[in-house]
C-alpha cells in the first residue's frame, strides 16, 4: 500500500535516487536539474552521446553525485544495463521521471506505418519498457518509489496532423493507468504530466511560422510552456507530497483543454 507520512510542503528529495530517460536536453534537463536542486543523486540516461557530460554539469552545479549512461528505451538490454549501472553506483533507485519522446507530423492519410510503430516504440513501449524494469527493482527494493511520465495535451484533444504521435501518448495514459492499480500495494506511485507546447527542440520542431501563432491565440496564458515550469509539476509528482496521487495525468497547458 501507499501508506501515510506526514509531509511538510518542502518537496525534498534529499538522498534518493533519481533517473530521469530524456535527461540530456530539454524538458528532461531541467527536470534532473530541479530533482537536485532538492538533494537527489541524479541518473541521466538518453540515447543522445552527452549524458555524461550533462551528469557532470549538473554535479558541479548542485553538488550531488551524477551518472551520465546512454540507453535507448527501444532496446531492453540498453535499459537492463542503464538500470544496472545505476544499482551498481548508488545501490537503488527511488524516482524514475521517463520523459523520452519522438514526434513526426503528417496527416492521417499520408503518414507510413512504420512511423505509426516508431512513435509507439519510442513513446509508449519505451518508456513501459523502463516503467517496468524500475518498477520490478523499487519492488525488489521493497520501500516503494516513484514514476512519472510525461505524457501531452494530445491525450485530450485532437491536433492537426498528430495522429502518430496522440495513438503513442494515449496508450502511456491507459500504461500509467493499470501501473498505478498494481504497483500501489507495493508502495509505487506513477503518474503523468501532460504538457502545452513548451520551448525545447520538440516544440520548435513542431510548432513554427502561422501554425505556431494561431497556437498561442488559442491558449488562455497566451505563451507556450518552459521547462522548469513542467519540472516543477513532475517534482511534485515525485515527492512525499503527492503520496495520494496515482494513476493521474496532470494536465500543465495554461488553460488550452478547457475548452
Ligand atoms: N516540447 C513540447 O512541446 C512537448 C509537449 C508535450 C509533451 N512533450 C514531451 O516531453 C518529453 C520531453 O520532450 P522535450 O520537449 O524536452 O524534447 P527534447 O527533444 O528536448 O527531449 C526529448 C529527449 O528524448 C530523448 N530520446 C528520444 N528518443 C529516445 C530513446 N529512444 N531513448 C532514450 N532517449 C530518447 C532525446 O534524445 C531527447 O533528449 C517528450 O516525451 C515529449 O513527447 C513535449
């Protein structure tokens, strides 16, 4: 079970372990860097080559002890040596933020199969496939833990020319799901954040010129997202303070899915 503990609004985090899949830049980066701004010893795993440079960084500027491994969340012994690498150094894992991501547009008339299938290897599989290795070590571990998964605004509305990209993050929102129903007797929360377009090389890549205004007029806040304003949802989400939350997905767009 999830069981009480008396929190106190801090969002501490100090001593756990933290991984976080999609480290290397972006959302991911400024995620790692919040968990250690709260005392965690950070993870960074991505199958870009700079991880561990982006450990050592993120060491210099926080103090806490890092680790930089490479490991693409399609290949399950890529994932398998990530997690050892990871027990090997600091003997656990506590906190696991999954966040890599793929995004290809096309329109549902033109778009290939096989770009169908690497969205949903990358964004949805993947990131189960690194949900349930950490999961079975936090088990083994047996003082439960936490997971969250960056999931999007594509979960509740329809986007021109997202099809490949809406059928791989709805599938994490139905994983996140069943997870929490059977990970919760183990003391395992896992939960989503479903993010606007925020200002990283995935939301340029998408969102540029005419298509990009009319997206900002659309959205009552009037701006896109920054990073450490969707690294703070997913801090939450992996602190004590957020122990009765699980199985949710937290929607973090400045008011575009009201409507
Ligand atoms: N930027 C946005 O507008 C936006 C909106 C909603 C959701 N998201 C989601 O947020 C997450 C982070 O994206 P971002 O905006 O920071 O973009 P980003 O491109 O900066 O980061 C994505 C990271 O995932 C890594 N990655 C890609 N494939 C991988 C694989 N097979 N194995 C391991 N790592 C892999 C990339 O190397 C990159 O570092 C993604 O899941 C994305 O779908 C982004």
């Amino acid at each position: 079970m999830i069981g009480y503990k008396k929190v106190t609004g801090d969002l501490d985090l100090t001593g756990k372990v933290a991984i976080v899949i999609g480290g290397a830049g972006g959302i991911g980066e400024a995620t790692a860097r919040m968990y250690a701004h709260k005392g965690a010893k950070i993870v960074i795993a991505d199958c870009k080559q700079n991880c561990p440079d982006v450990a050592a960084s993120i060491a210099a500027d926080y103090g806490v002890e890092t680790l930089g491994v490479r490991c693409d969340v399609t290949s399950q012994e890529s994932v398998d040596a990530m997690l050892a690498a990871t027990i090997e150094k600091f003997g656990e894992v506590n906190v696991l933020a999954a966040m890599p991501g793929f995004v290809d547009l096309y329109r549902a008339t033109d778009i290939e199969i096989a770009n169908v299938e690497k969205h949903i290897a990358i964004n949805a599989v993947g990131v189960f496939r690194a949900c349930q290795a950490v999961a079975n070590q936090m088990i083994k571990q047996g003082k439960g833990g936490k997971i969250v998964c960056i999931t999007s605004q594509a979960d509740f509305i329809a986007i021109n020319k997202h099809v490949g990209y809406t059928m791989s993050k709805a599938a994490l929102v139905g994983m996140i799901k069943v997870c929490a129903l059977e990970w919760a007797e183990y003391g395992i929360n896992i939960n989503g954040v479903a993010p606007t377009v925020v200002n990283t090389y995935m939301g340029e890549r998408a969102w540029q010129g005419k298509v990009k205004t009319d997206m900002i007029e659309k959205i009552p806040a009037h701006r896109f997202a920054e990073t450490d304003e969707i690294a703070a949802a997913v801090l939450f989400l992996s602190c004590d303070e957020s122990n009765m939350i699980t199985g949710e997905d937290l929607v973090v767009d400045g008011g575009f899915t009201i409507y």
